[in-house]
C-alpha cells in the first residue's frame, strides 16, 4: 500500500485537526485485518505486516502529528512528491525533497532535517551516508507530518499567535 504525504493536511485517512476519535477511527482503518501486530496500541499507533509502524499524536482532543517509521518490506511505501522516503538514501531524500521545498539539517540533530514550509520531520539516529549497509544511519527511519506550527520555537509560536490576532 502506498501512503503519500500531503502536509499540512495529512496522510490517507488521517488528517491533521481531526477529533481524537476520528483519528482513532481512521489509525484502526489502517491495520491489516489479516495481521494484527500484538504491538499495535489502539489509539497510538499500529504496526502493519511490512513493519510499517504508524504512529498519532493527539492534543487538546485534536490530531496534531502523524509519525510514520520505515518499513522492513517494501510492501509499503511511504511517498512525497513520488519520492519514496524510506527506500532512497536519506541524502538522495533531502536532494529531491529540496527541489519542492526548502528542506534544512535540524540543528539539534545533524542527522536528521526538516522542510519547516511543508511540517515534515525526517530522522535517523545518525549519520551513515557513505555505508549503505547501516541501513539505520544511510536511510531515515522515520518521518513526522504535522500541524502549523509544531516545530515553533516559544519565540516562532508567539509570534504565530500575535499574527493570528
């Protein structure tokens, strides 16, 4: 199944401001019937057959972030733009990701980046870019969709709501 990121609104069925109980809803749509994980936790996250874990996050009874970690059989994929997130190099994902979009190194994580106009988030837990075969540093691991405004910083969030006003 394909699973393509449409920031800020969201990916298939979850969309970001739903309810806490449509999210819940929609995350449950989202499990294979056939094979439910014994580690899915109805209500956070579930684990398709691929090992593709999706994950929400909730406040304030709104969706406010989606998580999506990668796959360990490409049965599933994670796409933006055509570009499969979890299948290239996480360098060849910035490359592309870049041509859409502004798209910068975290500065808390040289590892990881994030396209702040878009709300995505992309992770590893360390830089491997020149040993594909450390699949955990030479591909992201993981990538956050979420609401305007989640990686504000107290200054930027300020902001936002004097803007807002």
């Amino acid at each position: 199944m394909d699973f393509d990121l449409a920031p800020p609104t969201g990916v298939g069925p979850l969309r970001i401001g739903m309810t806490r109980h449509a999210a819940n809803t929609a995350l449950d749509s989202l499990r294979d019937r056939s094979a439910i994980s014994e580690s899915d936790q109805p209500g956070q996250h579930v684990f398709r057959p691929s090992g593709l874990m999706i994950s929400i996050h909730c406040t304030r009874d709104k969706l406010e972030a989606v998580e999506l970690a990668r796959p360990s059989y490409q049965t599933d994929r994670v796409l933006f733009q055509g570009v499969d997130v979890f299948a290239l190099p996480a360098r060849e994902v910035v490359r592309r990701v870049g041509a859409f979009t502004s798209i910068e190194e975290d500065p808390d994580d040289d590892a990881s980046f994030i396209a702040p106009d878009l709300l995505l988030g992309f992770w590893r837990p360390f830089e491997a870019d020149d040993e594909p075969e450390d699949e955990q540093g030479y591909y992201f691991s993981t990538v956050l969709l979420a609401r305007p405004g989640y990686f504000d910083t107290p200054a930027q969030a300020a902001e936002r709501l004097q803007q807002s006003l």
